[in-house]
C-alpha cells in the first residue's frame, strides 16, 4: 500500500498530541536520552541505505553536485525563512494558540529531507521505513510540543498526509514512463544518496554537526540525470 507509511505518520502524531495534552511536562533528561536513542537508530538506517549503491560515483557526484545547486540556491535558508514568516503572522491572531501549534508542528514535519526521501522510498519500492522511522520522531515531537502549544499541535497530520501522500503517489506512477532498467538503477542510487542524508541528520540530532541537509534535496534531481545518462555514457 503506498500510501501506508504517510498514514501511519499522521495517526502517530495525533494519538502523541492527544497523550500530550494529557500530561505534564516532560522532563528535560528524558526528552535528551530519548532523541539520542532516536538519532542513534537514524544514523544506522542512514548507513544500511548508504551501502545500496551499486555505482557508488553516482552517489559521490550527485551529492556534490545538489549540494552546490542548493548552497548556491540557499534553499535551507529559503526553508526557514517562510518558516518564519508564517510562524510571524499567525503570532499576530488572535486565534494564536491552536494556529500557532498547527503551523509550528507543521513546518517541523513536513519541511525536511525524511519526508520527501520517505514518501518517494514508499512510492518507488513500498518500502515505508523512512517514514516509519520519522512517524516515531514526529510522534515523540508532537508530545513535546503539545505540552506547550496545545491541541493545534494534532492537526498537522492533515497537511502531512497530504504532502506525504502526494509525493508517494506520484512516485508510484513513474514506473509507467520510465524503463525498467532505469528505474531500478535509480532506485538503487536515490535510497543510496537519500542514505546519505538520513545519516546526516541523524549527525546533527546528536549535535556533532550542523549539515545543511535541505540543501542537499537536489542530488535526488541529480541522481535521475545522471542514471539516465549512465546508460548512454558508462560510468
């Protein structure tokens, strides 16, 4: 079912906003130790996807390349930004409180590489174990936050699986237009390079580094350039 992982992603933030508006505060070392254990399990998905590549160049050069298109782009700061304008403007309502905990939670789950990398993982090999992976995060996140947002927090879920799903959905159909051989190279070289990814934000989860990984989402374009050529120029 391709749209499985994107739905259990949404149930698992409402059913963790609902257990967090009934409790209290979390404490501070649990909330440390649980996202450690999280960032730590991140970082061994990253590197078992890292390891799927069968033309390991591809990946290198993909990488290199979409990290120069989106520095030069600066989508990361593109990214935050409209995070900030929106964050900006629903401080001024009067509503702030349920509209504030929706777009927060909303901006947090659905701008960022796991959403995009997992909902085409589910679309191309219904493979759902990104998102199964960042259901468990967000669910954990929609805790926190709803302890000090409020319900707004639950509602995010709908804009989620919408985004989720769509991207999903999408990738599913590429089979129809693109060859057979093609496809599954590119699938082999898209959850290498998105691997990559996973295991730097698992990285920065741990505060070891501070990588750019929105500005790195244009090596899956490059990774689909660059297999399609592979087959007329061997690499």
């Amino acid at each position: 079912m391709v749209l499985l992982g994107s739905i259990v992603n949404a149930v698992a933030i409402i059913l963790a906003a609902m257990l967090g508006k009934r409790l209290q505060r979390i404490p501070e070392r649990i909330k440390t130790t649980v996202m450690q254990a999280i960032s730590l399990a991140i970082i061994v998905l990253g590197l078992q996807m890292g390891l799927e590549s069968e033309k390991y160049l591809i990946v290198i050069s993909s990488i290199v390349i979409g990290a120069i298109i989106g520095e030069y782009f600066s989508l990361e700061d593109k990214l935050n930004s409209v995070g900030k304008y929106l964050e900006m403007r629903v401080g001024s309502n009067s509503e702030a409180s349920l509209s504030q905990g929706f777009v927060t939670a909303t901006l947090i789950f659905v701008i960022g590489a796991m959403a995009v990398l997992g909902a085409l993982d589910s679309g191309l090999r219904g493979d759902h174990e990104i998102l199964y992976t960042k259901s468990i995060i967000d669910g954990f996140t929609a805790l926190i936050l709803t302890t000090t947002l409020g319900i707004g927090v639950m509602y995010s879920a709908i804009p989620v699986l919408l985004y989720q799903g769509s991207i999903a959905l999408f990738a599913s159909q590429i089979h129809a237009f693109v060859p057979s051989e093609i496809l599954n190279l590119f699938i082999s070289e898209m959850t290498s390079t998105g691997g990559v990814m996973i295991l730097a934000i698992g990285l920065n989860m741990l505060g070891i580094t501070k990588i750019r990984v929105a500005n790195l989402l244009p090596s899956i374009l490059v990774v689909a350039v660059m297999v399609a050529s592979s087959f007329f120029i061997p690499m």
